[in-house]
C-alpha cells in the first residue's frame, strides 16, 4: 500500500523529518523498483505495509508520510533494485545508532530540541581568525578524580569541553576538530567518513555514563548566566554535538567544520549510499553518488550529478542552520578540482556565502594554480573560496630551523623567511593565506612512517628540552603569530609538545602530556605562558592582523630579520624582530632602522619565557627612542639589545 503523500510538497526535505503527527520520508534512488520505510521493534525490522514510498518519474525521489512517528523512532529503507533488495541506510540522517551486530539503526530526530544559548555570539572576521587545531578522539578525557581517560578509550566531544576555559584563556578565537562525522572504523583521524549527516558515534556519550558529565557542561553553563541542561536535552549524538558548539560559543571560541567532500569512504558497506538503487551490475561505473575515482582508499563524488551536489552542499547548510558551526575548512580541494568539480565549489560557495556571509571558507589546495581557489568565481575565475592552505611560511621556518640546527658557525639563509612572510604569489589580499608549522598531516605517526617532526625535535633533534630547542621554537611560533594571514596552532604546539601523534587511543606514547603542562615539565608551562601572552599581544594589537607587512631588514651574517606591520590609515605600528642568533646583542649595540622618530615600546620579549619570569632577560625594558637618522630604508633609527634566539616586538603603544 502507497505510504500517504500528506505534509508532501516540493519543498520537502530529504531524509526523515517531524511534522504535526509523525513524520515525511525523501530519498534520492533512481532506477530502483521500490522502496520502503522500515521501522525496528524487539522482532527485528520489516518493511511497513502502509510505508511503500512513491516515486516522482521526473526527480526520481521518493517519498512519504507516516504517522505515529516520534523523536528517536528508528528505520531504515529497503530498496528493492534491479540487482539485489535489502536494508540502506538514509543517507541523510540526522543520527545513527550501531545494533548488537554490524546493523546500523538511523535515529529519527527533531531538529529544535536542543536550547540554544549561544544567541550573542558574533564569530571573528575573517582576519582576526586564530585557530586552534585538535583531534576530539585524543585530545583529552578526564574524570571526575582528575584522572586521564584517553587510554583504550576513544575520547568525547563533551570530554573536550573540560578545556574550554583553558582555551578561552590561551586567547585561540576559534577551533578545529578534526572531522566529526560517521565512519566506520574503530578510530580515525575522520577522514573516511561514510555518513556525513550523522556526528560520530565514538564521540558521543552513552546514557548511562551521561551524569558526570551532564554536571560538567552544566557548570560552564551557569558561570556564563545561562539555564543548565536536562539530561534528555544532552542525550544522543546530535545534541552532545549541539552542546560542545554551544559551549564554544559562550566562551568566545568559533568552531570550524572540517568537511570532506572529495571522497567517501574507506569502508562503504552493503548499507551505505554506495550503489544505493542496488543496480543489476553494481560496479566503478554504476554507483549513483560515486565517479570512478579514486582518493585515500575511498571513493570520488560524482560532481556533474545534480542530486549529489545537492546532497553536499545540503550538508554544509545543515551545519550552518542545525548545529551554528561558523565556518568550513575543506579537505583537499584539489581532489575535487581534479575529478571534475570546478563548478561544483563554485555553487558551493555561492550559495554558502549568500547563506551566512560571516562563514570562512577555507580550502586545502596543493594544485598549481591553488590561488585560483580563493578567486571570485565570477567569469569562472576561481572557485570562490575565502582563504587557501599556504605553506611558504611553514616550509621557510622549517627549512631555517635544520639550517640552525648545524650549530652556531652554520649558514643560515635567514633571508628565505623574507617570501613567507609576503602573501602568496597572486593571492589578492594577505589575509586570505592560512598558516601553520604543525598540523595533523605534518605531525601524524602513521604505523611508524613519520612525516615531519615536531618543531621542538626540528629545532635540535637529540634534545627537545634544550635551551636551543626551547628558544628556537619560541621564533618560530613567534613568526607564525607576527605574520600575516589567519595562524592555526595545533593541538600541543602551545606547551612546546615534542611527539607525532596518533588517532589510536591504545597509543599512549602518541598523547598529547596534558600532565607536562599541568606540573611535570616547567619547559612546557613556561612554553604555554609564552604562546598565550603572544596570542593576546596579537588580539590587542591591530597591525598584527592586518595583510601589511614590509620585512625591510636582513641580516644572514647575523641570523637576524626585522619587518614592519601596520594597519593602513590608522598606523599602529609594529616592528617585530626575529633572532635566531646564538649570541646577544648586548648593550643596545644593533642599529636597527625604525618607521618613525619618538619613542617605540618593547611589548613583547620572547628571552622573558625562558624559565619564566627570567630574571636575567636581555632586552630593552622600557624602550627605546628612534632619533638615530635613516637606516635600512626606514626614516629613523635606534640601537637596541636583541637577545639570542629570541622574537622582539616593538609597537608605538599598548595595544587595546
């Protein structure tokens, strides 16, 4: 019997959605015979009488009314195709749920029963962006006796909401999870999602572990003036993933989705949207939502087929509307470009910026003509994405560390730093480069194959406690939060964290050590002071977030550069100048030309962190005045100290 097509209009959404006395049904499945609204009990599931769906002949979606259903209510589709029948899963649902099999449940939800509390919330633009980048599997977990769960045990999206404040307090404006969609494996770094609609299951709380930690978001909750939770309102994925951004939100922290929309996959099951109609020949050609591509053990979406378009750029809409994410970092673009999908990021990125014109749109993109990315799309100029992955800035810092790394006597090209502090080659504006010296890719330990080290093990590979490693690491954090373009630190990179890491929660020795932080290494607590108080340098002082920059000094003999930063029509200028000399200079002796005559504030002395608060820092406290006449092509000049190893800025005032 036909399901009835009341509450069905055109402008029914996809997948299960609560109307006044149950609920509607639309699924995409073109070429199948028939498909059905399954619904489960204690017997099993079995496809409905009164739930076979109607298909429209020209869209090929199917839908249907049923009454009766309610918030939690569990289904699943049978198809019956040209090849096969049997259960999929919508590929659209809002939560899944695994049985006592490798059965998967999709879980019926309202989309209005978490209370939002976020309502004040503006996200930062675009150029104060500082992100913060962290795996929710093993950043961190810790119980009620203070004790580190993360062994053995995949980590929450709620455990990461125990340092919240602690992020709030470093100064980052903005976070980066790792993907926290559905896939299929044990662990992951979540880059093999295989239900993009759904939060991750192992990321969420169970309800019978729900009470502590229902008493911990309650407390972040009430220290900001708002109504604590009910445990129903923090119960299942979906509002467990509302509740982490909500918190976020209240502590002044944006949250970045990472989405990935160049494949799906690794392990696609029978149930999956992999051959979703069950064709007669299911194979590379024949999936409705896959090309024949491939990337990273999954499979490539089929970007000239509108429906698919349809279902990713939907599922950016989603979080935007659903869960009040606040913008995207894209997961390798150039796989996208690369199988045919030019225009697709074009619609993407029109619709989301027409959408929520606040949102960033970041884009990974390796390709020769990555800067095309970040382009308008206008006259098919680019694809429209806000910033681009830049890696001048990581690979000079890098390559300028294993140069120092040769000792004291060593050649050292200081002047490479020179084009990584300058936007990219034909990037519009400076800002729209996003940078970093560590991320999840760099720093991943993938079964003993390692990538790039740590920046502390980079700076002196047989010691990463060494004055050199310690010292070393504090210009090279210092030039990634003195330059231009939005800087993204990742998890550990703050407290001077000297492991790759791992998504396997058995890989104890891959950890971040929170407990080094915390007491255990003064290295890493005098490291932590150093970055925050640099983060909230560059938060009070405008010209550290403008695209201008003049690197108007270098020194090679000496190791040492210097660069101007200011904000155009206001000033607020900055002078940051970075040592990677292994001597002082002492007594004011380095001549050093200024933009402006009067007197110029040293606001931020990196020698300070070492051993915190040096007592025999070198440095200018106090000052210094610029009447010394024309130098380095600046108009006036000063002698000052430069301590050894070390990040100096000067600024014509406070700051904010």
């Amino acid at each position: 019997m036909p399901a009835s097509q009341e509450h069905i209009s055109g402008a029914t959404p996809m997948g299960a959605t609560l109307v006044d006395g149950g609920a509607t049904f639309r699924v995409w499945a073109p070429g199948a015979r028939s498909v059905h609204v399954a619904f489960g009990d204690v017997e099993g599931y079995a496809p409905a009488p009164d739930a076979a769906l109607v298909e429209n002949p020209n869209s090929h979606h199917w839908t249907g009314f049923t009454p009766g259903v309610v918030d939690g209510t569990k289904y699943r589709f049978w198809v019956v195709g040209e090849g096969s029948a049997g259960f999929k899963r919508d590929p659209w649902a809002r939560e899944l749920e695994f049985g006592d099999s490798k059965e998967t449940d999709c879980i019926v939800r309202a989309r209005d029963s978490y209370p939002w509390h976020d309502e004040r919330f503006a996200p930062p633009a675009f150029n104060d962006l500082i992100v913060y980048q962290l795996h929710v599997g093993v950043f961190s977990a810790i119980d009620d006796a203070g004790r580190d769960r993360r062994l053995g045990r995949v980590a929450k999206l709620l455990d990461a909401l125990d340092r919240i404040e602690y992020l709030a307090d470093l100064g980052v404006n903005a976070v980066q999870p790792l993907p926290f969609v559905e896939f299929r494996t044990p662990s992951s770094q979540g880059y093999n999602g295989t239900d993009i609609f759904s939060p991750e299951m192992d990321y969420c709380v169970e309800p019978e572990e729900l009470p502590p930690y229902l008493v911990r978001v309650n407390r972040l909750l009430v220290k900001k003036g708002r109504a604590p939770l009910m445990a129903a309102q923090l119960t299942g994925q979906v509002n467990q993933l509302k509740a982490f951004i909500d918190v976020c939100h209240l502590y002044g922290i944006a949250v970045l989705a990472d989405v990935v929309y160049n494949h799906a996959g690794g392990d696609l099951d029978d149930q999956s949207l992999d051959f979703f109609n069950r064709p007669a020949n299911p194979n590379e050609t024949s999936s409705i939502y896959f090309s024949t591509g491939r990337e990273a053990g999954g499979k490539v979406f089929q970007y000239a087929e509108p429906e698919v378009r349809e279902f990713l750029i939907g599922n950016a809409r989603m979080f935007l509307d659903e869960y009040h994410v606040d913008g995207f970092r894209f997961d390798q673009v150039t796989v996208i470009d690369r199988n045919g999908g030019w225009s697709f990021c074009q619609d993407l990125t029109n619709t989301l910026r027409y959408h929520k014109p606040s949102a960033p749109l970041i884009a990974e993109y390796w390709g020769e003509y990555r800067w095309k990315a970040i382009l308008p799309p206008f006259d098919n100029a680019g694809m429209g994405f806000d910033l681009g992955y830049a890696d001048g800035l990581r690979d000079s810092v890098r390559e300028v560390l294993r140069q120092t790394a040769g000792g004291g006597d060593a050649s050292v090209d200081i002047g490479c730093l020179r084009a990584g502090l300058y936007r990219p080659v034909n990037v519009p504006e400076a800002w729209r480069a996003y940078n970093c010296i560590e991320n999840h890719d760099l720093l991943l330990d993938a079964d003993g194959d390692h990538r790039y080290p740590r920046i502390p093990r980079r700076a002196d590979w047989d010691n990463t406690r060494s004055w050199l490693a310690r010292s070393r690491s504090r210009v090279a954090t210092g030039l990634l939060l003195t330059a231009p373009g939005v800087p993204m630190l990742f998890m550990g990179q703050e407290f001077l964290e000297d492991k790759w890491w791992s998504d396997d929660p058995h890989r104890a020795d891959r950890f971040i050590w929170w407990a080094g932080l915390e007491g255990g290494d003064r290295h890493m607590s005098d490291f932590h002071q150093f970055t925050r108080d640099l983060i909230w340098l560059r938060r009070r002082q405008p010209a550290l977030r403008s695209e201008l920059v003049n690197v108007y000094h270098v020194d090679n003999i000496n190791r040492l550069l210097a660069y101007h930063r200011w904000l155009s029509g206001v000033g607020r200028d900055v002078v940051v100048i970075a040592s990677l000399r292994e001597q002082t200079f002492s007594d004011h002796s380095y001549a050093l030309g200024f933009p402006g005559p009067g007197h110029w504030h040293e606001v931020f002395n990196s020698d300070i962190y070492d051993h915190f608060a040096n007592p025999s820092a070198q440095g200018n406290p106090g000052g210094i005045d610029a009447d010394g006449g024309p130098l380095h092509g600046m108009g006036q000049s000063a002698r000052i100290t430069i301590p050894a190893n070390s990040i100096i800025v000067f600024a014509r005032d406070h700051g904010d």
